[in-house]
C-alpha cells in the first residue's frame, strides 16, 4: 500500500459500537438468568443503555437491526455459558484489526464450530453495514477521505483514480472478509474505499490475512515499502531492447508481498505500467536532452561521466516530482536502474543512455569526424 488514510475517517463508528456493546449486554443479561424478551420495549432499553439524543431515536427506529439482533439473541441463548464465552471473545477478536493485521493476535472464526452463530452475526452485522450508508456514515467516512488524498490516485495500486463522492456509489471494501469475520462487517476500521479495479478484478473476496498466516498493510497504519528495480534483466537477444522486470520490496517486506498476492501488484506494474512506458519514459528523457542540444546546454562530444550526469540529473528530478496516477513513481525507479546498469558498463545500457543524450545524427557526426 502506497499510503495509509486517517484514522479520524474511523470515528464516526457509533453503529457499530452500540450493536458491540448491545451484545456484552446480553451476555450479561443471560449469564445472571434474565428472560430477554424480544419486544420493543426491550429493543428501547438494550438501545439506551449505549446511546443517546439522535443516535439512540435513530437506532430504536431501525427494525431491520432490532429484529436481526433478536435473532442472534434467540441463538445465542440456546447455547450454554461457556460457548457463549467462546463466541464474545470471538466477538472482541475480530475487531481488534490492528492486531489482526500485524499477526500480534491470531483470528478467531466460528463458521464451523457455531455455523448458526455465524449467520446469525453475519446477517445481522451485514445488514448494519448497509445501514450505514442511510444515516449517511459512509458518505462522510468516504468524504474524509477522499479530501485527504492529494492526487486523488488509490494507495491500493497507485494506477487509478478515487472517484469523486459527487459520482456513483463508490466502492467500500471490506478488508476482512465479511463472510469471514462477519463481526467486523459494520466497524468504519474495517471500512476502506478502493478503486474498483482493486476492488473488482483483484481483491475480490480473498482473506487478507489468510486466517491469521500473514502480515497485511493497515490502511489507517501503514508505512509504503521500498521499492526497487535494480535486479531487472534485460531480455537475451532482445530487439529493440525488452526487459525481465523484478521488482523487490526492501522494507515490509512480509506486508509487501501480502500486498502483491490480494491484489497482483508486481504483474499489474509489469503488464501495465513498465512494459507499456518504458519507451514513452526514454523518449520524454531524450526529448529533454534535445531541447539542451538545441539550446546549447549541451554539448556536441561529451565524455562517459558527462552523459551520465544528464542520466542521474533526469532521475533526480524524476525522484523529486513523479508523476501522478499510473504508478508514476515507478518511472525514477527505472532511471535509477539505468544509472546502476550504466555504472557497471552495461554496453547495451551505455549506448542506450548514449543515444538518448546525444542523438542518434550527433554520434553519427562524432563517429564519422
């Protein structure tokens, strides 16, 4: 991931928490022996417990939610205490996604251990989730942002736009699987807008952290990895000259590569970005040292290290302003791979490099002088 979004998107979780904290309740309620009647005066009392003002006059008056909660309730009160513990700590170990993410906790599921369970808190916490976007919470979450991405390019890939929140519905994905871990469907933690490539044609249903196995970027918590180039080949007896791409992450390493399998990074850059580029990249560097020509910045006969200064000037410039969307930053990368290949004398390198500062009529010139 090429950037983390801000946590304050998070905070407006108020859904979420109360059908949490409404649970807890009944947990409690049914350990101490109390008969919890599936009406509405009930709902009302469960409901402001956790809530207050509009918050709790909207909940109350969402019947959807009151009778999926009581279903859940209806099963969950047939179970004995302790395999009701077993399913309130399988209620807290699915929200604690941070630590999910970073594998300092494994996940807990009961798909198979409480299937009835595990439809029940599906349907219930899936149902809330849509909610979500009637009392307008996914709107201001996406709102939030959105304003906070300056390109307006998805960390998801770094290829794509963001869509505007004036567009279509956009698309909200849920890290965690919600089929998976169902009593995290509603949490805004859990809640992060990606392009709909991303979202569509990669990420799909997969489980980020297959079961508890690996390490996964946090969306609101991460820091990008480091990339590089520098063990890119060239392609045997290629013409003109092609590439086998390698792309390496130097830093998260672990979340990188969980990264690269949700969503088919490393094929993604490859396919569509630096096979497709890497002449358009080398034509706008000769271009530049065309107009230098023309202009007089550069001369006619210049040496090795002068070429190779054009070469580390044009990466450096490229480093310090990539270009936005279509995984731009890759594109200092690949100079700063040319500038290693041309240090070790690289001869197809070198000539490259060569012909794109001097031109071809100018070596021309200086091989025929």
């Amino acid at each position: 991931m090429l950037r983390s979004y801000p946590i304050a998107a998070t905070f407006d979780n108020w859904l979420h928490d109360a059908i949490v904290g409404i649970i807890q309740d009944v947990h409690g309620k049914l350990n101490a022996g109390e008969n919890i009647t599936s009406t509405q005066p009930t709902w009302r009392g469960l409901v402001s417990a956790r809530l207050t003002g509009q918050k709790k006059d909207k909940l109350i008056g969402l019947h959807g939610v009151r009778d999926r909660l009581f279903a859940f309730k209806n099963a969950y009160a047939v179970l004995s205490q302790p395999d009701r513990e077993i399913v309130l700590a399988t209620l807290v170990n699915q929200n604690e996604i941070e630590n999910l993410l970073n594998r300092t906790q494994q996940p807990q599921v009961i798909s198979q251990t409480y299937p009835l369970i595990h439809e029940k808190a599906k349907d219930l916490f899936v149902f809330c989730f849509e909610k979500l976007t009637d009392l307008n919470i996914r709107v201001k979450q996406y709102n939030t942002i959105f304003e906070s991405l300056s390109d307006k390019i998805c960390p998801f890939c770094g290829i794509e736009r963001v869509m505007n929140p004036e567009e279509t519905a956009q698309d909200q994905d849920h890290y965690l699987a919600k089929s998976i871990y169902p009593f995290c469907a509603a949490n805004l933690r859990n809640l992060v807008p990606m392009c709909r490539c991303c979202n569509r044609d990669y990420k799909k249903k997969k489980d980020v952290i297959e079961g508890g196995s690996r390490r996964a970027f946090d969306p609101y918590n991460c820091i990008p990895p480091e990339i590089t180039l520098n063990q890119t080949t060239i392609i045997v007896g290629s013409s003109p000259i092609q590439f086998e791409w390698n792309i390496d992450f130097l830093t998260n390493a672990e979340e990188a590569e969980t990264w690269d399998s949700v969503f088919d990074i490393r094929t993604r850059y490859k396919r569509d970005i630096l096979n497709e580029y890497f002449d358009k990249w080398l034509w706008g560097f000769s271009e530049i040292c065309r107009k230098y020509r023309e202009r007089g910045y550069l001369g006619d006969n210049l040496s090795p290290q002068q070429i190779r200064q054009q070469l580390a000037y044009y990466q450096e410039d490229k480093a310090d302003n990539p270009s936005t969307g279509l995984a731009g930053f890759l594109e200092p990368l690949v100079f700063n791979f040319l500038l290693q290949e041309y240090d070790e004398n690289n001869p197809r390198i070198v000539s490259l490099v060569r012909l794109a500062v001097l031109g071809q009529q100018e070596i021309q010139d200086i091989e025929a002088a």
